[in-house]
C-alpha cells in the first residue's frame, strides 16, 4: 500500500488497494451512507467510473490504473504466453469509461508503456506502478496545497465548485487541497461551496467533506456566487480542472466557467489547481477537449422524483470551458503559473 500521510484537516481516503483488489468508497451513497464496494475486475472498475462510484480527474485515473492490474491477473492466468495481447480489449472499456478527464487516460498510457518490458507474472511489476501514481497523487496534492495557500493574503472567504477533495483524488485534493492548507495556515476563516447542480457533488461530497474535517462552511446555489462576490465575501474562487489544453484553457465542472467570468467581473481572483496529470499538451485549445454530455435524467430529477413536467428536455453537459484568460493562477506540482498562455504551459511542461 502506499504510504498515507495524513495531516490536520485530512481524515479520508475513498480509493484503497487491500487484500488484492480495489476498494471504493460510494459516492452515488454519501453524505449518508458510507458504503465500499469490492472491486475485482477491470469491467467492474469502469463501470464504477462510468456510474459515478469513484469521480474526479486523478482518482479516476487511480482507480483505471488498479483496473489495469486486475486486468493483467486474469488475462496471466487464463493466456501465460498471450496474456498482453488479450488485455486490449480491457485497457479499451477502461479508456472510454469517460472522456473528458485526461487523468484516465495519462493514467493508463503509463500502464501500458510499462507492460512491454515484464517478463513472467506481470502483476507485482503493475501493482509498484499503480500504488506509485496513487502515492504521487498524494504527494502532488500536498505540495499544490502549499504552492496555493501561499498565494492567498489573509482574508474571510473563498469559493469553491463541484469536489475536488480527496474524494476526487489519492487524497487530500487539489483545490480543496489548497483551501485545507489555507485554513490550516490561517490564511482563510471560512469556504463557500457551491451546491453543483445536477450531480450535486458540493452539497453530497463537499459539504460532507468539509463537516468531517472541521473547516467551516456554507453551501450555496450556483446562482447565489455573483451575488456573494459582489458582497465581498471571497476573495479567491478556487477550483480544479480535468483536462488543461496547450494554451492554457481549462476543463472542469460545468458552471466553472460563470464563476470565471463572475470572477473577473468583481475583481475576485480565480485560481486552478491541477496536477500535471491534468495537463494535456496534445490538446491545443480548450475546444477540442471532449466535453461529456450526461442523461438528461440528472437535470430532470432529484435522487428518484421528476421534479420537471414529463415532457420536458434537458441538456446536460458534465463540464465547460474557461478559457485561460479568465485564469489568474494555475498550481501545479512544478509550480505556479500566474495568466497561463501557450508559452508559460510549455515552459511548465519542459521544468
Ligand atoms: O463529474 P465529476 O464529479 O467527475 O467532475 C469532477 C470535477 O469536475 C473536478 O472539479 C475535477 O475532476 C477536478 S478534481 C480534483
């Protein structure tokens, strides 16, 4: 297992390798109930991703990389001489459980790349791999935590969107990462997450994060941020990213990018926080990043009830653009970028 550094602030961990399999903590299930479930193949793993058990950039990526060892497993017992030809249709399902998040697949390009050279039983090998991304994760989190903390002046407020904590991650988070390290610097009194509508992963998954870590907080509406900028309450918006184009435009949950502009509009500062996992020099702009549309049924209804007449539509896209002019401060583990352009990101990338 890798090494879980746990500080003030930080009490949970949702992705777990133990007694060879992976374990989930349920998010389809939180705040209330706290449910694991056992995971001992790659098709079950992304399912999980695909139904939403296990979410967020870089845990995703974690939970694919476990995928890929159990993948290996089978495939040695059943195919000794074949068993890295017969992976391929595993790593597939695995690739397009979702797309838009390139943590999944950076995560599972690193499993490959590893495959050419094992000989024998490939599962030790894969395994080193998979606990080393997930403790990296970790590592990273906790740097970007500083990097970020030390950007903030000391001041009442900071907003947040969707989850980002270590629900969303190995552990610890990347924009809540940055927001427990503030608040255990003293460097913020108090954070407001946004609700995150359709999936509601402020008011599930961040709320409850929060409350269990004993940092003070409010939930608000997405429609409530302007309002609560204008008013002076915060003076970061701070939130994470899927995917990271060349140019510098981010990926994240959809609603992020209103924040930006509602931001920039009140002379609030908007900050990014992402691993370079996160980073994708292969995609130029932020319009070719793959933008996944989820049901209609998320918008339409609450948990079980149709809250919209039956005839209704919804459009529901799972994330949007900012581009990165919107951006004041992108953390990474190598460091900080302040208004990230194509330059800046290339320069970062080559560090
Ligand atoms: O649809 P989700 O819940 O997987 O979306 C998650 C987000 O948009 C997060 O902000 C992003 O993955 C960064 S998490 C460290």
């Amino acid at each position: 297992m890798p090494k879980i550094l746990m500080s003030q602030h930080d009490s949970i961990r949702a992705v777990e390798w133990k007694d060879n399999h992976l374990v989930l903590l349920d998010q389809r299930k939180l705040p209330h109930n706290e449910q694991y479930v056992q995971l001992y193949s790659a098709e079950e793993t992304a399912d999980a991703i695909r139904n939403m058990v296990v979410r967020g950039a870089p845990a995703i990526g974690i939970a694919a990389a476990y995928g890929v060892v159990m993948a290996a497993r089978k495939s040695y017992k059943q195919y000794p001489q074949d068993w890295r030809n017969r992976l391929e249709a595993e790593k597939d399902v695995l690739m397009n459980a979702r797309p838009t998040a390139v943590n999944l697949m950076w995560a599972l390009r690193r499993m490959c790349a590893a495959l050419e050279g094992i000989q024998g039983d490939p599962e030790p090998v894969l395994l080193e791999l998979a606990q080393r991304i997930h403790q990296d994760d970790i590592d990273d989190n906790y740097r970007m935590g500083e990097l970020g903390s030390a950007l903030i002046q000391p001041s009442h407020g900071v907003l947040t969107h969707c989850n980002t904590g270590s629900l969303a991650t190995g552990g610890y988070g990347t924009a809540l990462g940055v927001i427990r390290s503030a608040y255990s610097n003293g460097k913020i009194e108090h954070v407001y997450a946004d609700e995150t509508r359709p999936w509601w992963q402020g008011s599930r998954l961040t709320a409850w994060e929060l409350v269990k870590d004993k940092i003070p907080a409010h939930l608000l509406c997405e429609g409530a941020a302007a309002s609560l900028m204008r008013q002076g309450k915060v003076s970061w918006v701070i939130v994470g990213s899927d995917r990271i184009a060349a140019n510098g435009d981010v990926a994240n949950k959809i609603g992020t990018y209103s924040l930006a502009v509602n931001a920039r509009y009140h002379g609030v500062r908007f900050m990014v926080v992402a691993p370079t996992s996160t980073i994708d020099m292969n995609t130029l702009t932020g319009n070719d990043i793959p933008i996944e549309e989820r049901s209609q049924d998320e918008v339409l209804n609450v948990g079980n009830q149709r809250i919209a007449a039956m005839q209704a539509q919804a459009w529901n896209p799972a994330f949007d653009v900012t581009p990165a002019a919107l951006v004041d401060a992108l953390v990474t583990e190598k460091g900080v970028i302040e208004r990230p352009n194509a330059a800046k990101m290339a320069a970062l990338m080559a560090s």
